[in-house]
C-alpha cells in the first residue's frame, strides 16, 4: 500500500521517538513574529543557548502593527514588542523582514510570497493559522510560545503522530461560490472539533483547479475545523507558483527541487483514516450566523431555531450564540444589518483577493453608516495591488485602504470594533470579543461577499447585489 503526503514528510523529518510514543520531528522552516517570540528568546537568553539554525528562521511583524500612522509613536507594549523582535533578530541571526524592507506582512503571506514556504517541508509559527502552509504540499503546525523556544534551540518538535482524513470536493462551483464558501461548508459539515486528531488532505478536481492562494485559503482555516494541519498535494500549479521566488533553488537545483518535491505527492493508493466526498454543486455563497466557525449557513438559509435543535445541547449552543449575535432565530440572514466591512487576514488578504472584489466593488459605494477597510495581508501585496490601482477602485467606494497587517481579524493592534458592532468579515474566526470588543460580533464570508454586504449596508448575496452571470464560475 503507499503513502499519502503526511506519512512521507512525517518519516523523512522524523529524528527519533521518544519514551511516550512522541516523535521528535526536524523542522525545516521556522517563521516568527513579535508576539510569540519574545518570551522564546527570552527563555534562551536564560539558558545561554544559540538560535540553532538562525538560517531556517524568519520573522516578520505582523499582529499589533498598525495599518493606519505607522510612523507615529506606538502603544508602548507593541512599540516593546516590535524593539524586541528587532533586537532579537539582530542578536540571534534571524532573518526579519521589518516595516522599512518593503516585505513586511502578515507571517503567512510573507512566507509564500518569499519562496520560504516549499513542498515537502516541515513548517512551525506560533500562530494556529500556520496551517496555511500546507497549500503547497508541506506540513505546517502552529505552535505555543514554550515549542517556539524548542525550535529556535533545536530546530525539532515532540508530536503525536496524526490521522489523515482526505477531504475530496469534485463537480463544478456555482457562481459566486469562493475558496471561502468550500473551506466554510466543509467545517459546517464536520464542525469545528470534527478535524482533532486529524491532517486534512484536501483533494478532488475542486482543489486541483484552484489557485494557490485560493488553496491557502482552504488551508488556512483547517484549524478552524480542528485540525492539527492540512494540506494540497504539490503539482504544477503550485511548482509555476514558486519558481522564480527569492528563496527558491534556481538552475539546475530547480529541476531538482521540482523532482523531490513531486515525490511527496500522496501515492494513489495511498491509505487514509477516513474520506469524506462533496459535491461542490451542493456548495452556496455561505456564511456564519454564530460564534464558532461551524455555525455557518448558506446566504439563501434562515438563522437557525432553537426549538428545531436536534439535541438538548444543540439548543443550549444555538441560544447562546444567538443571545451574543442579537440575530432573530428563525430569520433570514440576509438582510441582517451590518455596521463594518473588513476585507484582509491570512485568510483572504492576497492579490487575488483584492483583484476580484475590486472587479465587483468598482462603480459601487460604500452604504451610509458603514465603515470599510481593506487591509493588504503584505506590502508586496500593497504594492501591486496600488500598481494595478486596485486602492484607488475600493477608495472610490467608499472603503479605507490601509497599510499591511493582521489589522481587524485578531485586533491586537488599534483596527477593532466597538461596543457590539455587526462586522462582515473576510478573516477566520468569528469567537466572541474577536475583533476587539467584548461585545463586537463577528460574520465570516468570502472578500465579494463583504463588498455586498458594505454595498448594501446589510448582510446580501452578492450574486444579486453585483447580477453576477449564473453561467459563470467563481475563480477566487
């Protein structure tokens, strides 16, 4: 029998195994950041230990940066925090990647664009969304400040070895359904905890004919649906990708890259814990009613009733969640008012995002009453984003276009909402206090469905709001 991607970067990074069935596993790229890296280096600093690898290190700062005055003085902690990860880049080796280099952005979209991230590989940040990396066929985990220390002094990690449930969506999308639509409906399906335990190898002519960075998308929010990690198979798109990138063998090296890099490909009768097929005809505009990310439902769907709940518990975790939305049970979600709209994160802040919003935002404005930011996941993203006038488009509209950072989606930095502020949100998480305000509420959708919403001034399908062509499939 052969082996699915995950076995085969699992056993080639594998050093030894521990006395509790652990395995120590080399990790070949370790990307930081200036939230969970301080303490790490701090704890070396108190051992007198070296970065061990400082050449398998990046850093970028990403989560408590501004997007707005970014030469201004800073909150004292994050103006800490940024002197930090500078100190301790320069003190250790590390490569960083800071506000003057033109490269800053958020850590999973530096990584890609970089060339850092490659086939193959093993992949450690301490942030969940690390997951993000396994579009390109690698095997990325988001770690805790205690494993940052781990891998800055030994370049490896104890793990328990994981399940891998294959996930195929095959068919053809409807129009106006995204990568977000596909990752939201697949976490509805399996639930937020459906994943633990589990690598999620994403499959199926759905996945093959994306993007990469509609497959960082998909991969980005398998933590979402509790999985430790999940990836794509590598292949030529993924290969046209990364050629020609910074960080990227070239020559000679190239072609042999490619040749390694394809052999971690799953085998075709490579053996899976479990699979779950889709059919991606059954897939619609989606987006969440609740405050977990498997509270979702399609744009055409009412919110959920809690008197229909099929389960005692089922019913306690509708009315909570009801009770902090203040959304009507029973009620259509569409036409559900908003006050903000955020198009960024890890999750949808790349050019493709932006291209295809702009396409339907341009000739629009920007509902009364509503505030709209739209957030470049880098400055490399900025940058061509400004070269093709894709800010002037959303400016246009009536939406603030910022500088680079994590900005709204996690609000460590000043970008929150306020009071209990209904925002339509490209980002990943719609917990409770999430962007910012312990009473803010959070709506997740794909970047189009954003610009519907803030067009609109209310949650809207954006196949009606911009008359999308029913003949046409959605390519972002």
């Amino acid at each position: 029998m052969g082996k699915n991607l995950f076995q085969k970067v699992w056993e080639a990074h594998t050093v030894s195994t521990l006395s509790d069935g652990r395995k120590q596993l080399f990790i070949g790229t370790h990307l930081i950041h200036e939230v969970t890296s301080p303490q790490a280096f701090g704890m070396l600093r108190e051992l007198n230990l070296p970065v061990k690898f400082p050449n398998r290190t990046f850093a970028t700062i990403d989560h408590i940066v501004p997007t707005v005055n970014q030469d201004a003085p800073q909150d004292p902690l994050a103006a800490d925090m940024m002197d930090a990860l500078r100190a301790n880049a320069d003190d250790f080796g590390v490569t960083y990647f800071d506000l003057k280099s033109g490269k800053q952005g958020i850590v999973h979209v530096v990584g890609p664009e970089q060339g850092i991230t490659q086939p193959g590989t093993t992949i450690a940040c301490g942030d969940s969304h690390t997951a993000t990396h396994g579009a390109f066929g690698a095997i990325a985990f988001g770690i805790g400040t205690t494993q940052v220390r781990d891998v800055l002094a030994t370049q490896t990690l104890a793990l328990e070895p994981l399940k891998v449930r294959r996930i195929e969506v095959t068919g053809t999308l409807g129009p106006g359904v995204y990568a977000k639509d596909v990752v939201l409906d697949i976490i509805r399906r399996l639930g937020a905890k459906g994943g633990i335990g589990y690598a999620y190898e994403y499959a199926g002519n759905i996945f093959d004919e994306m993007t990469m960075e509609e497959r960082m998308t998909v991969c980005n929010m398998s933590i979402e649906g509790g999985a430790r990690c999940g990836y794509v198979n590598p292949d030529e798109t993924t290969f046209e990708y990364l050629k020609g990138r910074p960080y990227c063998p070239e020559g000679a090296e190239w072609d042999a890259a490619v040749e390694r890099w394809k052999a971690f490909a799953s085998d075709s009768d490579a053996h899976y814990d479990d699979i779950v097929k889709i059919d991606a005809s059954e897939i619609d505009p989606t987006v969440t009613w609740g405050i977990s990310p498997d509270h979702g439902i399609s744009i055409s769907e009412t919110i959920p009733d809690p008197e229909n709940a099929e389960s005692a518990q089922d019913k306690a975790s509708i009315v909570e969640a009801l009770e902090y939305m203040k959304l009507p049970a029973g009620a259509p979600i569409k036409g559900q008012k908003i006050d903000v709209a955020f198009i960024g994160s890890c999750t949808n802040g790349r050019l493709s995002d932006f291209r295809e919003a702009a396409k339907y935002i341009q000739g629009h404005k920007v509902a009364e009453g509503v505030t709209a930011i739209a957030v470049p996941g880098s400055q490399i993203v900025a940058h061509m984003a400004e070269q093709e006038g894709l800010d002037k488009i959303f400016i246009e509209a009536g939406f603030e276009w910022r500088a680079a950072g994590c900005s709204m989606c996690l609000a460590m930095n000043p970008d929150k909402l306020v009071g209990d502020q209904l925002c339509a949100s490209s980002s990943n998480r719609n917990f409770k206090g999430r962007q910012g305000s312990p009473i803010g509420r959070t709506v997740l959708m794909s970047p189009v469905m954003v610009c519907a919403a803030a067009v609109k001034g209310s949650i809207a399908d954006a196949r009606e709001v911009f008359d999308v062509d029913p003949s046409s499939a959605a390519v972002a």
